[in-house]
C-alpha cells in the first residue's frame, strides 16, 4: 500500500461546553485518490472528527491527537497562516448543514472566492462557474452573483460543492453533502463527485448516515458509534459480512439510498456508554459479562477491523435468530 494521504491517530475530541467526549481516540488513514466513509448514527461523532481534522474546532472543542498527518505533515502544529493555504488549495470542505454554513448577506460568488487573492479571482470565478455547471447548477454566471437567500438547500449544497472544487484540492472533506438535495438527484450528484474524483485523483472523506449512499464510492468505511470506531475495512466486506453487532443493526435501520433519513437514529443511551467495558454495551442484544468489564480492542479480523468480543459468533446468532439480531442466545 502507498503512503497514506491522511494518517489520524489517536484523535480525541472534548467540546469545551461538554464533560464527555465527543471524539475518543480514534485512528483511521486515507490513501491517495480513495474515497473512506464515516457512518454512524446521530451524535456518534462523524462531523466532529471531520471537523477536527480540518483544524475547525478551535475555539469550541480541546482536541488532542498523537499525529495527524496529512500529506507527510502533521497538521496539529501547522499555524493560521499554513491551515488557510492548506484549505484554500489542498483540502476542499463540504460542511453539513448548507444554510448555516453561508453568510446570507454576501453574494454566492464573493464567498467562494474569497479565500484567494484579488489577481487570482477572476480566472477562479471562471473555474466556479465551470465547477457550478458541472455539480447540475443551471444559468451558474448568473447564480454566482446571487444571495445565498435567493437558493433553496440543495443549490446552496451544490454551490458549495463547487466552491470546494474551486482549489484543486487532492482531499475533499464531504460532510452529508447530498443530504439537503432532493432523492431524485442525490444519485446523479454522487457519481458526479465520483467521477471526479477518478478525474482530478481526489481522495474523499465522505461523512454519512446512509449505508446505501457509501457502498456506491467509498472504497472503505469506518463506522462510529458513541465516538468510537467499532469496525472499518473495505465496504463492500462490511455490508456484506458485517463482525460487529452495531453494524448488522446499522445496516438494518438504514434508509434505502431513495429513502429520507429516519428522524429517531439518535438516543440517549449513547450518551451514557459505558467506559470501562464495551461502547455499545448498554444496546447490544449480544451482551455478556466482560462486555462490561472488558474493553474490547480494535484487531483484524480477516479484511476488517472490529471491536467485539463476540465476533465469531455474529454471523452464527444471526443465522440463529433468523436474520434479526434482537436477542442473546
Ligand atoms: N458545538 C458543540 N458543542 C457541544 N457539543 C457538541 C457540539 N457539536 C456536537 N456536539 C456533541 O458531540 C457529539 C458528536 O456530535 P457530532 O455532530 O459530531 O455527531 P454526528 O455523528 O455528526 O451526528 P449527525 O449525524 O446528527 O450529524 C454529540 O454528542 C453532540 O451532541
Ligand atoms: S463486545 Fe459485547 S457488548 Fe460489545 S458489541 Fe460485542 S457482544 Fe456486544
Ligand atoms: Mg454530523
């Protein structure tokens, strides 16, 4: 394997309004031109870390990690001037909510060029405009000048998009981007992002609650619960021979890519984890004594990473329970 684009290890997150934290430790790579995905459900940390990599939770979160490196260096003791370049021209930022994420008053096109210098602009409004089109923007020279109040989400979304573009970036960071766009398109949207991805070589850290929009570009998946990684490795082995118990529910309660996203994903007893013994041990229907004594360790199990003292005996209760895991056995 190359040099991985991104190497996170250890990555813990503590927001500074908040006793617990959000993020606990958590290492993941990137290698160069793939696309990794972040699932999970509601509240289990996947914007944070997002966020945290690109050095966005400065003033709201202490966030300590051994390393992340990024292209060889590591981010942590880059200063304000290096992380602005690094996000004008390497790392594109795709953040969740496209309305929060817009100053309204300002013009679409004025935003989006902001970050580079004044002789530079017109030759990137002309790539904005390019990059607009091609993310499904139509009359983009005309909505380049209009108040980000004047889109509905989903155009707000993909103006983003393609402001995120606008650097040539080799990482995008892509937190729901198809989430405030209408079913229909979200398809045509995701393989447009990944068509250029294979284009332009841009790796991907895509962040999203729905499985069934992962599977169609992630080359690998980490999934999340309660700011830990309970399992990671090449998708398609994890939808398709899931070892971890959250994951089979995961894969489960998920809405069909032509679905909205359940309202109900979050509960509080993710809040109340357990610390000493396993994350998931308070929901897990395959609960044993040391589950609550025991931590269990990420370790390779076959092409996957999975944390679960009962591993083996996943597919094996599955079968049991006739494809439902809602019981111990
Ligand atoms: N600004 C903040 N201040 C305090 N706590 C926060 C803040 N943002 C997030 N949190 C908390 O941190 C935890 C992780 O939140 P995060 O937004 O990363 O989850 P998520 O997986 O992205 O959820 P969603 O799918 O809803 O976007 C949650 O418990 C959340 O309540
Ligand atoms: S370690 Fe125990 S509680 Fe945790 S997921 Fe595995 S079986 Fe469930
Ligand atoms: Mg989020």
């Amino acid at each position: 394997m190359s040099t991985p684009l991104l190497s996170v290890k250890n990555l813990e997150v503590r927001y500074l309004s908040a006793t617990a934290k959000a993020v606990k430790g958590i290492s993941f790579e990137i290698q160069p031109a793939t696309c990794l995905a972040i699932v999970g459900e509601s509240g289990s940390g996947k914007s944070t870390t997002a966020l945290a990599i690109a050095r966005l939770l400065e003033n709201s979160a202490n966030t300590k990690a051994s390393e992340i490196l990024f292209e060889g260096k590591n981010i942590l003791n880059a200063s304000k001037k290096e992380l602005r370049k690094l996000r004008r021209e390497r790392i594109g930022i795709v953040f969740q909510d496209p309305i929060a994420s817009w100053n309204l008053s300002r013009k679409v096109g004025t935003q989006l060029l902001d970050a580079f210098d004044k002789s530079e602009r017109p030759e990137r409004r002309e790539k904005l405009i390019h990059f607009m089109e091609k993310v499904g923007i139509d009359k983009a020279a005309q909505v380049i000048d209009m108040y980000p109040y004047m889109l509905s989400g989903g155009m707000m979304q993909r103006a983003m998009i393609a402001g995120a573009l606008l650097g040539n970036p080799v990482l995008l960071i892509a937190d729901e981007p198809t989430s405030a766009l209408d079913v229909t398109v979200q398809a045509d949207l995701l393989h447009l992002l990944s068509e250029l991805r294979k284009e332009q070589g841009l790796a991907m850290l895509l962040v999203s609650h729905n499985l069934a929009v992962v599977s169609q570009i992630a080359e690998r998946t980490v999934v999340m619960y309660s700011g830990e990684i309970v399992e990671e490795g090449p998708t398609s082995t994890l939808i398709n021979s899931s070892k971890h118990p959250y994951t089979v529910n995961l894969i489960r309660s998920m809405p069909a890519m032509d679905q909205p996203r359940k309202v109900n994903l979050y509960t509080n007893e993710v809040r109340n984890a357990s610390s000493e013994g396993c994350v998931y041990a308070n929901r897990c229907p395959l609960v044993i004594p040391i589950c609550n004594s025991q931590k269990p360790e990420l370790q390779l199990i076959g092409e996957t990473n999975v944390a679960c003292h009962r591993h083996s005996e996943v597919k094996k209760l599955l079968e049991v329970s006739n494809g439902s895991i809602t019981s111990d056995s």
